[in-house]
C-alpha cells in the first residue's frame, strides 16, 4: 500500500456523440480498452480504462454520447450517461474544438448543472480535437466554452497527436478522493473478455459502412474456448464466435459485402486486436443474422445485453 495521501476514484467522460471520448480514454490510460470510430454512438457499454501512478489511481468511464433518443435504445443509451453520473467522483465534459458550441452541448452543460446543485461533483471541461483548428478557433471555442457553465478547469487537449494529455489525466486525477488504490496496480480495465471482444468486433463492423448502421448493429458473443488437441510445443489458440445482428437483409448485405469482402475485411481487423488483447493466436467465425426492429424492441434489447 503506497504511503498516504493517495487519491483514486471515478472519473466519468460526458458529451456529445463523437466528441471524442473514447479516444481520450484511450490516450489517458495508454493502450486500447474502448472502441473508435467516426460515426456517431460508437459507444455501446461504459467501459473501464485504468491508470495507476504512485500517487493517485484514475478509473475511466467512457459513455454513450447524450442525445436526442429517435429509438428505445437510444433512450437506453441515454439513461446508461445519467446513472454513470450519480456515480462517480469527477466528471470530464469533453466539447469538440472544430464545432461551435451548440444545443446539444448546452442540453448537456444544463444536465451537468444539475448534478453539481445535488452532487457538488466537480465538472472539468475538456475542449478536444485541438489539432484540427488554428490558434485563434481555439482561443474562442475555450472562451465559449468557458461561458458555457461553472467549470472546476478548462483543458484543451488532442487526444490522436498527444498534445496537453497529461494536463487533463493530473487535472482530473487532483480532484479524485483520498483513497487507496482500488485496483491492482498492472489493470488497465475491468471489462469481461466477452465485452472487449464484441466491441473490437463492432468497431470493425462501422469502419467503412453506411451511416444508418451504427444503430442498427449489435454484437453478442457466443463463445470464448481455448482451442483443443494442439500439438505439444505449439503456441495456445483461442477459438472466437461471434454473432452480429442488424435489423434488415438489406443491412445484412452491407455487413457481408460483395464476395463477403467486408467481413473478411471485419474479421481480419477485429481477429488482429483480439490476438494483441489475449496476446495469442485466435480463429475468429462471425455470423450474421437479421433481428427486425431490435432497437425499439425491449424484449430483443434484453436479448442483446441492453437491458
């Protein structure tokens, strides 16, 4: 147990979809725990990013973006934030640098509001994607930004070049409570393989398809086996099935591709990432099947692990 004080907690990262929340958790805590991507709502799960140091220990929690629900998931989606919320013991509101502030992100601060009134939890809002605006953008998305609500700090920062990542991990760290570490110093996530791996699969999936199928597009694990009867002196194989479900066969078209391009495209990319996540040889078999009208149906969201 390292020598007191010594701070750890809970620090949840909040915005816009595609704000770039899992990025920075993934620059914060320095390898991959949550998924990437230019569409909007990537983020399914909270995921856990880990980052300890000999004087404090930070837990990550990315989030779906807050938004305005079209579907039941999206409500679900919607409801994950704000539990998260109740939860944790600092909370970064990241606001993209290249976008002017606008009702999304002002539905957003006034949410934020209302937990500092009952909470006090402190808010630092994090202006990300600094690397894709001039000098003087910046200055005037940090000033609105700053205007936007009663914030603890301001941090710029670009998660993808690095720049002012080490700013925000102390900024939010500092306002961590006095605790012992909560996890192992060598853990950098809590997440279950089963939930690493469908969302490296997902990730995948959305590189490249049509915008429609972020909301369409779910992943459920079948199986996780260690590959049996291997040679003696041969390295161990893990044997990965996978499910991915969309709404429609015409969907269903966009996932497989011509010639089933797109999915040996998708299998490769998500076998390649199990293999440096299990650090070991992976057979991956994905299958895809239609579920019509999934994401507004409570009994197959259940079914699908959004309950």
């Amino acid at each position: 147990m390292p020598e007191a004080p010594y701070r750890a907690g809970f620090a949840a990262l909040v915005g816009r979809p595609n704000a770039g929340k899992s990025t920075l958790t993934n620059a914060l805590v320095g390898e991959k725990v949550a998924i990437t991507s230019s569409k909007p709502q990537t983020t399914r799960h909270t995921v856990r990013g880990i980052v300890t140091t000999p004087a404090w220990q930070l837990i990550l929690v990315d989030t779906p973006g807050l938004h305005k629900p079209r579907t039941l998931l999206g409500e679900r989606l919607n409801d994950v934030v704000r539990e998260t919320l109740l939860d944790v013991d600092v909370v970064g509101f990241c606001i993209t640098a290249d976008q002017r502030v606008g009702p999304g992100d002002q539905f957003i601060a006034r949410e934020l509001a209302e937990l500092q009134r009952a909470k006090r939890t402190p808010v630092v809002a994090i202006v990300t994607k600094t690397d894709l605006v001039p000098r003087d953008r910046l200055v005037a998305q940090l000033v609105a930004v700053d205007a936007l609500g009663d914030w603890t700090a301001v941090v710029p920062c670009s998660a993808t070049g690095g720049s002012q990542v080490d700013d925000v991990r102390a900024v939010l760290a500092g306002l961590l409570p006095l605790s012992p570490p909560l996890y192992p110093e060598q853990t950098h996530t809590d997440e279950p393989d089963e939930v690493m791996v469908a969302e490296l699969v997902r990730e995948a999936a959305l590189d490249g398809v049509r915008d429609e199928l972020p909301h369409s597009l779910a992943v459920v694990v079948e199986e996780i086996v260690p590959r049996e009867g291997r040679r003696e002196g041969a390295a161990p194989m893990l044997d990965v099935r996978v499910s991915i479900y969309v709404e429609r066969d015409s969907q269903k078209a966009i996932v497989i591709g011509k010639g089933g391009e797109t999915l040996k495209r998708i299998a490769t990319e998500a076998r390649q990432d199990m293999e440096r996540l299990f650090d070991g040889k992976v057979y991956l078999e994905i299958w895809v099947k239609v579920k019509s009208g999934w994401t507004d149906d409570e009994r197959l969201l259940k079914s699908l692990g959004y309950e």
